[in-house]
C-alpha cells in the first residue's frame, strides 16, 4: 500500500498588499499526491498553482487547512524536497560543474566527492564535455538541464516544478520532457509539476488536475492510463492522449472565459 507523500487538506491562502487589499488565492483546497506518483497541476493564470508549491515547500503557509509531508506538518524547509523554477536558477559566476556540486557541498559532503558526485550527474543529463562551460555559454536547455541536474543530486523525495519548459522552444522542451521521465523513472520521486501547457501535463503525469479560476480550487481530477515507460514524442497522437487533451481543455476553457 502506497502512503501519502504530500497532503493539502481545506487549505486557505490570502495574501494582504502594502495599501491593506486582502486577496485569496486558494480557497478550501485539498490535494493528495502518493509517494512516487507524478501529479501536473493546469488552471487559469492566478488561480493559485505556484501559491501551492509554496505552501509544500513551507515558504508559504496556509492562511487556513494543514499542509503535510509523509504524515508529519509542514513547519519549514523540508531537505527532501527539490525545486525546479521557470527561470534558471543557476549561478552564473560558477562553472557547469561547480553549479551541479553546489548542492552536496552545502549539504557538507567534502569537495573532493561533491566533483565526482557532479561529474557523474554532468554525464546522465549529457553535458559531458561542457563540465567548465558557464551559464552564459550554454543554450537555454543546456543550462535547463544543468537545473535538472542540480535538484537530483540531492535526491529529493519530493519534486516541485513551477513551468520549468515552458521558456524553451518546441523541439528543447520535447527533449526535456523526455529526459525528466528518465530521470524520475530512476529515482521515483514524487512531483508536483504545474504547467499552462494542457499536452505538457498529459504527456508527463499519471494525474492531471485542473482548478478553478482564482481563487483556486479544485475543478476536475484526471487519472492518466497511458502507459509507462512513456515517450511524449508518440504518446500525444494516440487516441487516448487526443480524447484527454479535448476534455481537460473543455474545463480549463470554462474556467478561463470566466
């Protein structure tokens, strides 16, 4: 039996402005992701998706509800947990190699292995020969997957991903979609991924979910029965996939044109 890995339950976000305005972000919403599932997040922009990531994280608690990882509250920043931003979260002063050890080194391993950890890491998501390059030298998903490769190293047993293709063109986002399903194969970290990209969510996940306009919660849920391993490229032109893609925009449709 499968446990819970991460557990949102009746959970409320407001945020106050400067001038005192109160928004809502998120009202009464409940999420459960089990440990080793891979579970993409659509809805409408501010509906509160990347509010959600924050609350796991403990960056940014609930307003109201309880927010849990395996079982136990969220009080702060959990280890366990790995963070993949829209933007490259990358240091640009530090080489392809010292970007991937960083994580190791702050973690206390000594230098010397945190450089074989890397190097190791810089082979899997193909960046052998560029370990001295810096970001500024690297293409967009180059340096996308010098990120991938920053969070894995650490093993997290959780994954939070905030749009982290959705700058990439066609043809690298494709590419990375497929070398982040190799990876999570491998080490089966539990994921939450939010997208806008409604083929995006199908393609990766075993579950869609898709909220409401702002403030969110949740519309619909969307068990995916397509079959792992997966590969995007052919998965999307199957009639399971093309019948999915119809439904989940019908509801985020609904939800946009509010």
């Amino acid at each position: 039996m499968r446990h819970a890995a991460i557990e949102l339950r009746n959970v409320s976000r407001k945020f106050i402005s400067p001038a005192g305005a109160v928004t809502l972000a998120l009202r009464d919403f409940s999420l459960t992701v089990n440990e080793g599932d891979f579970c993409a997040i659509v809805g409408p922009t501010g509906c509160g998706k990347s509010t959600t990531l924050g609350m796991i994280t403990g960056l940014n608690p609930p307003s109201s509800g309880t927010v849990s990882v395996f079982g136990k509250p969220v009080t702060g920043i959990d280890p366990n947990i790995g963070f993949v931003f829209q933007s490259d979260a990358v240091f640009p002063w530090k080489s392809v190699i010292d970007n991937i050890a960083i994580g190791p080194r702050y973690r206390g391993i000594n230098a010397t292995e945190a450089a074989d950890m890397a190097a190791q890491w810089v082979r899997r998501v193909g960046l052998a020969g560029f370990e001295k390059h810096y970001p500024h030298q690297l293409s967009g998903g180059m340096r996308k997957r010098v990120a991938l490769a920053q969070t894995f190293i650490n093993e997290p047993k959780i994954l939070l991903m905030d749009e982290p293709f959705s700058a990439l063109d066609v043809q690298t986002r494709a590419l990375m979609q497929e070398e982040l399903l190799g990876l999570w194969s491998e080490k089966k970290a539990s994921v939450v991924f939010v997208t806008h990209d409604i083929e995006e969510a199908i393609a990766l996940a075993d579950r869609v979910v898709v909220l409401t306009k702002g403030p969110g919660s949740v519309k619909a849920s969307y068990e995916i029965p397509l079959a792992r391993p997966r590969e995007v490229a052919t998965a999307r032109y199957t009639p399971e996939f093309i019948g999915l893609s119809k439904q989940i925009w019908s509801d985020l449709k609904d939800e946009v044109q509010i």
